[in-house]
C-alpha cells in the first residue's frame, strides 16, 4: 500500500512540474492570409542556449511540416538587429512571415491578475512592440533565469502582408531550472500551436 501510495505521489509531482498553461492568445479575426515560410527568430532569449534553442525549435516545427528558415548566416548573435534589417530580410526573400518567441516579464493588474505588456503592435512599431529590436534607450526585455518558479513564454505570427500580430499567445511553464530543459519542454508545445492556429502552412513532413 505504501508503494502505490508512493508512486501516486510521485506522478502527482511529475505532472506538477511539466504543467503548461496557455495564459493568453489573440488571434486578428480580420486576417485571412497563409503564411508558407516563417522566419524564426527567438531573440536573446536563453543567452547561454540560444543556437541549441533555435535548432529544436526549428526542428519540432519542420516536424510539424512548417517551413522555417532562422537566417543564422544574416542575423549573427554579436550584432544587434534592427527594424531596418528585419524588413529587408522579409522583404527580399521567399519569407512571408515572422515567428517571434520571446519572454514576457510576470506583471500583475490593479486585481492581481497576469496583464499582457504592450500593445499587440507590428513589425514597424518597434520601439513599443517588438521587444528584440530595441536599439538604444528602451525598456530591456526580461532574461531567463534559471532560479523563476515560471516562466512566461510569448509567441507571435506577424504576417508580411501586414506587418501586424495576427496571432499571440502566452504559455506559463513550471521552471525546470535549465534553459535547455525549458527548451526541450517547450518546443513540442509552441509547434503544436503554431501548427493548429491555422494561420501558418502545413505539409505532410
């Protein structure tokens, strides 16, 4: 009896600590495009693991039948990206859209509810919006850190066709305390909900 109890216990834990809740999601009712080749982009998100962060993304993506292209060779991690290079990458390739996947710092609202930072924003409003494209004198985006209870994860779809969030949402993961853990356990998740907004291309992998 106290083994059964024991393991009951444990599996308890277990589900405990891999639990993810979608927080938030938005998703523009007004745009009825497709995006065919999206532009992954997880700006200074895991400081310490973000080219392993990009590949299993990229990698549960792909397997979900998402064409992804993350431009290692144009954006290098010792430069700071910009509105301007942003839109000349869209602009002057196949990519007709960008998968930003970025942290959302734990703000409360007056009834101590969570509050989404920021407007829903485009590609060109980013000084207010799009947190990696900051340059100079705005607020610092929030840091992983492996010592969080949770972790706030937001993804967004910003279509080329009009530069605006067509689709938004904000996943609350249980820390695991590594960054590549956190990784391995997010990346199924945010694929499997790119994949089914229904706002991005899928193919039979």
């Amino acid at each position: 009896m106290r083994k059964v109890l024991l393991l009951v216990l444990v599996a308890s834990l277990a589900g405990c600590v891999s639990r993810v809740e979608k927080v938030d999601s938005f998703q523009d009712e007004n745009f009825d495009g497709e995006i065919t080749n999206v532009l992954l982009l997880m700006p200074s998100l895991f400081p310490n693991a973000s080219e392993y962060g990009r590949h299993q993304l990229e990698a549960q993506l792909v397997r979900r039948g998402i064409t992804v292209d993350t431009r290692d060779d144009y954006f290098r991690g010792s430069e700071r990206m910009t509105k301007e290079a942003l839109l000349e990458v869209v602009f002057e390739t196949e990519i007709d859209g960008v998968l930003l996947v970025d942290l959302v710092g734990q703000t409360m609202d007056s009834r101590g509810r969570f509050s989404v930072l920021g407007a829903r924003g485009s590609m060109r409003d980013f000084e207010t919006e799009v947190s990696f494209l900051l340059s100079q004198g705005g607020r610092v985006p929030p840091v992983y850190r492996e010592t969080q209870t949770e972790v706030y994860l937001r993804v967004r779809l910003f279509p080329e066709e009009t530069q605006r969030a067509a689709w938004d949402i904000i996943l609350r993961f249980s820390n695991p305390g590594s960054a590549f853990d956190l990784i391995d356990r997010a990346s199924p998740r945010i694929a499997r909900e790119v994949a089914e907004s229904g706002i991005v291309r899928t193919r039979s992998p």
